[in-house]
C-alpha cells in the first residue's frame, strides 16, 4: 500500500476520533512520519495539527528502498516523485510547529541525514540503531518537551 493510502486512512481515523476542528499533535516513526507529513500537507492536515514531530523518518529518501518493490517502499527512494512533490511545498510545514529527531548513526535510513526535514527544529541524537529510536528514553525525552511547549 502507498504511502498516500496510508495517509487516506490517518484522515479517515481522524475524522472519527476527533471533533470537527479538534486540533491534536502528531508523532511518527520512520514511514510514519511521511504518512504524518503527507496528512499535513496534502489531506487538510495542516489545519488540524499543531505540532508535527518525526522520528527517523526518510525525508529525502533511503536508498534501503531500492532493495523491496512494493509501492510504499518505491516513495521512500531517494528523488521518488512522492518525495519530491512533498518538497516541492515543505514551506507549508511552517504552518505547524514542526521537528524532526534523528540519528546520524541510522543505517536504516540511508543516508541518515536524508531524516533531518529541510523545516522546523532538527534534534540529533546519538542511538546506534534505527529501531532504538523509538526506544529510546533520550528519544521520549525530546518528544515530551517538545509537547510540552506551550508557545
């Protein structure tokens, strides 16, 4: 399944869950952010959400894509129109209190840099794998202070 779809499904979720104008902060891990960035972005997201954190999520690609054929991991390619067409307007993540936390040790998202959005606060932080991130208690710590701003 796309990326988009998953996406699609965010908003359907959404819009069951919450009250119409609710607005809420949302957190995504690796794909997960992508599926966040595109509600945002694309889905009217932007006018729900009020903090949009990632979490080694392949901003600009990981080149582990290439090794799966599946629609999702073809978005995720480095220089995939998806990304691209997301880039093409990242500015409107502006809108939005926006961070991503990543680690430049990630050799899941290659090259790891590639998890740092081009927007927002950047938060590096030194965990040696991909799947520790959301593991990690350094990785909590960031997010629960970044939820817990009031400005």
């Amino acid at each position: 399944m796309g990326l988009d779809k998953l996406a699609e499904q965010l908003r359907e979720f959404v819009e069951w869950h919450l009250a119409a104008g609710e607005s809420f902060d949302l957190v995504g891990f690796s794909m997960g952010g992508l599926v966040s960035r595109y509600y945002v972005q694309r889905l009217g997201g932007v006018e729900r959400v009020g903090r949009l954190i990632t979490i080694s999520s392949p901003h600009r690609g990981t080149y582990w894509a290439y090794t799966a054929r599946n629609v999702g991991s073809k978005q995720m390619r480095p220089g995939s129109k998806f990304l691209a067409d997301l880039d093409r307007e990242v500015q409107s993540l502006e809108r939005v209190k926006v961070a991503s936390i990543w680690t430049p040790l990630d050799l899941m998202i290659v090259p790891a840099g590639s998890s740092r959005l081009g927007v927002g606060a950047k938060f590096p932080l030194a965990i040696g794998l991909h799947a520790w991130m959301p593991r990690s208690r350094t990785c909590w710590e960031v997010v629960g202070k970044l939820l817990a701003q009031t400005d």
